[in-house]
C-alpha cells in the first residue's frame, strides 16, 4: 500500500502532532507514505472557492496532477484537503470544458491533469476500507477505556451524492474506528451538526463560528464523554481554540483519530505533539 | 443616486448568468423551507436559506450581493442532503458569493487570507513556536511543500494571476 500524504496547512503548521501521528500511525499499518512534494494548500473550499471557484479548481488541479505525476494516489488528513481535492477531481473528471480550462493553465507550468488519473482518499475511509480492522487491531497495545465524543464534520461524508462513503445523517465508519481501540463512541445530540469554523465562517464571523461550537460543546459536555474525536485539524482547531475563547470551563481534550490511534499503538506522548493543543490532553488513561 | 435606487427590482439578465453557472435546479425549489429548518447558521443569524434561494429565483440580486448574512452558511451541505427537490443549494451559494466578491464585496478578514496564500501557498502562516514543536517531533522544520520549493511557489503564484485572484481584492482594483 503507497500513497501520497497530502499534509495540508493546519496540520503542518499548526498541530504537527497530527502529522507525526499520521505518519507513526501509517507506518505501524504498513502503509507506504510518500512526500508529495511541491503541493500547496489544497485550497481551502471554505473561502477559496467562495471568493473564485475558477481559482480554486485551478490550485486544486495542480496538486492532483502532481500526484498523477507520480502516479499516486493522494491521502487527506483533513475533510477540508478532502473535500476540496475530491470535488475538484470530480469537476474535473464530468465536465470537459472544465477541464480544459484548467490543463490550458496547468499546461504552461509543465503539468496536465488527466480526469479519473488520481484517487483521493481521506485517512478515516482508507484505515475502514483498504487497511480493515483486522491489521489495524493487531498494532494496538493498549485498551483506551474512555467514553468519546465523535465528530464527523461536514466535508468528509458530504456531499454524499458523490462521496458515497456512509449514510451522512446516521454514519457509523468513524465511530467504529474509534471503538477499535476500546473506547466507547457516545451518541449526543447534534452530533452531525457542524463545528461552525467552515465556509469562511470562522475568519468573517468569529461570533457566530463560536456559538456554533458552544451548541456542540454544551452537548458533549453533556454526554459524558471525556474527549472529543475528530478527522479535521481545521474541526480540531476550533475544538480546542474556542473551548479557551469561551472560557466556561469544559476542559474537553481534542484529538484527530490518528492521535488517538497514536495512544492505542503505544507511541510516545511526547510525539503525539499535544503541546500544541490550547486546551490540555489529558485523558486520565 | 445609486443608494436611493429600489432594490428589490428584478434583473433578469442577472438570474441568467447565475442560471448558467449554477444549473437549473435553482428552478426546482417550491419554497418548503427544510433548508432554512435545516440549518445551524440559521438557529444563530439572521441567514434564511430559503429566503436566499426566492431572491435568486427571481433575480433580486442587489437583495442578495450586499448582505452580510450571505457570509454565515458554513457550506456544510445538510440543507443539501435533505432538500426534496435536489437544488444545489451551496452550489448556488458558492455562485452568489463569487458574484458578491466580484462586486467589491469580500471582508478585510477574508481578503486577508487570500493574500496569505497568494504569498505563501498555504492558508497558515508559518510560527516560530510550531518549528520548533516539528523539530522536536522529528519532523523536518518545514513542511515538503511550496514552503521548501520555490518553484512551486512561483507555478501556484502564475495559476492564481492567470485566474486574476487578486485582482479581487479592493485595493488591487
């Protein structure tokens, strides 16, 4: 299995440790990771394509050709890079004209894209689909006996016309995942309601973003749960930084799912990069 | 004077460049609202889904284009799963705003960022703190991406001027 790990921005350059998890995580799966080297943002969907979809599609398109190039296909960690990169290939692989457009651009920075020429791919789905939970138990070496809240956020299952992953009202794929390990996947109400950082919201109308994760919160809290599991650093980073913003006191610790599988494996603490996180990680394991 | 002017005058060569942008679903919706019901920004704002939808319906556009709440769909796409009718609705979202931005409509916030990538390739300015937190996780300081490779940070530049990103911003008029 060899892929090419698409690293976005929030991660990188924001909570590395949901990079090093990823790439500690992969490699105990047996999963080959290779660089993409050169990729940019993917570009975010929220406000790049909001301000110019040509814009976007056309970023977009050079990061999957240069994937095509190496003939890879691309793993996300982040429903934002997926979202983005997945709806892009879709575009691009149903509308000619389209595509045209793109590859006359593409094709002065020496690049093409052809349509169907890369899959893209978003860690959760991939560990579910290609990787199974057989050899994904099998890396485990410690039970996480802990009660968790999950959130899919929006762009990982939606727009499910095209994404086809799970029922997008009622999914169960990440919820397994996280039960793998031994913790306990709680339901709370809201639970498929978005964070409230997307679509620009989060840079325009901060106030807004954050009641939106107060909603969230509010019900979490309530659930019991003692962490809160999801697949999206830019999810993540709202999580964690408006838990400090609103600053009543929930102290619910925020983990991407290759953290949390990071725990389950056994791998140092200290390369889980959890002193990133503005609300602190501590699990009581 | 351009601000005395009624806004509520349909523009029906307007209605159909967003027709040929966004498909004919737009003419599908009866108006039963699961979108507005349906929405997280709407328990919190005054962004009524639906209400955006009539609007485009019948090409009201100076209604549409100015407004602030046009900016609070997180384009979460639930009103999309559940419409009955099958309209796109953040597809048509996506195309208004678009048509905001291009009529000098997009927040210092927002343009802010578009800056930022236009500059770096990422949305994420690189910190001091976050180096040395990758060092420490052995990871290299920066990223394989446009960060480390400035070829890549050209070719991301010319594609964003061929589309005229920047152009987009108010000072750049």
């Amino acid at each position: 299995m060899e892929v090419a790990f698409f690293v976005g921005c929030i991660a990188p350059l924001r909570y590395p440790g949901i990079e090093s998890a990823t790439r500690a995580v992969l490699d105990r799966l047996d999963v080959d990771v290779r660089e993409l080297e050169g990729a940019s943002c993917c570009p975010a969907p929220g406000v790049t394509r909001s301000f110019d979809s040509t814009s976007w599609l056309t970023v977009a398109a050079r990061n999957l050709a240069l994937a095509e190039r190496k003939g890879l296909d691309i793993l996300t960690i982040c429903n934002g890079c997926f979202g983005s990169l997945f709806e892009a290939a879709y575009i691009l692989g149903e509308q000619p004209e389209q595509l045209r457009r793109v590859n006359a651009i593409l094709e002065k920075i020496g690049l093409a894209y052809t349509p169907h020429g890369v899959e893209v791919r978003h860690f959760a789905e991939y560990l579910s689909k290609d990787v199974g939970d057989a050899a994904i138990r099998r890396t485990f070496k410690k039970k996480l006996d802990i009660p968790v809240a999950v959130h899919y956020g929006c762009h990982f299952l939606k727009p499910s016309k095209i994404k086809q992953l799970d029922d997008p009202e009622h999914p169960t794929m990440v919820d397994k995942l996280v039960e793998l390990t031994g913790a306990k996947s709680v339901q709370y109400k809201d639970k498929e309601m978005c964070c409230g950082a997307g679509g620009g919201v989060r840079a325009r109308h901060p106030e807004t973003a954050r009641a939106m994760t107060k909603a969230k919160l509010e019900e979490i809290r309530a659930s019991g749960a003692k962490a809160i599991i999801d697949v999206c650093p830019f999810c993540h980073l709202q999580y964690d930084s408006a838990q400090k913003e609103i600053g009543e006191g929930y102290d619910i610790p925020v983990l991407h799912l290759a953290q949390l599988y990071g725990l389950a494996m056994g791998i140092d603490h200290k390369l889980l990069g959890f002193e990133a996180h503005a609300t602190p990680v501590k699990l009581g394991l | 004077m351009a601000s005395e002017a009624p806004l509520n005058v349909p523009d029906p060569v307007w209605k159909q460049t967003l027709l040929d942008q966004v498909g004919e679903t737009l003419n599908l919706c009866f108006q039963c609202g699961t979108c507005t019901s349906s929405c997280p920004s709407g328990r919190l704002t005054a962004f009524r889904t639906r209400q955006v939808i009539r609007k485009a319906q019948f090409g009201l556009k100076d209604l549409i284009l100015p407004s602030d709440d046009l900016w609070t769909c997180t384009t979460c796409f639930t009103c999309y799963e559940r419409c009955p009718r099958g309209v796109e609705i953040v597809g048509i979202i996506t195309a208004l705003r678009n048509m905001a931005v291009r009529a000098g409509y997009m927040s210092e916030s927002h343009q802010k960022l578009v800056r930022t990538i236009y500059d770096t390739g990422h949305m994420i300015p690189v910190s001091e703190k976050v180096t040395a937190l990758r060092k420490q996780l052995g990871l290299p300081e920066r990223p394989p991406t446009v960060l480390v490779d400035e070829e890549a940070r050209k070719q991301v530049k010319f594609i964003l001027d061929q589309t005229g990103l920047m152009r987009l911003l108010k000072e750049d008029k």
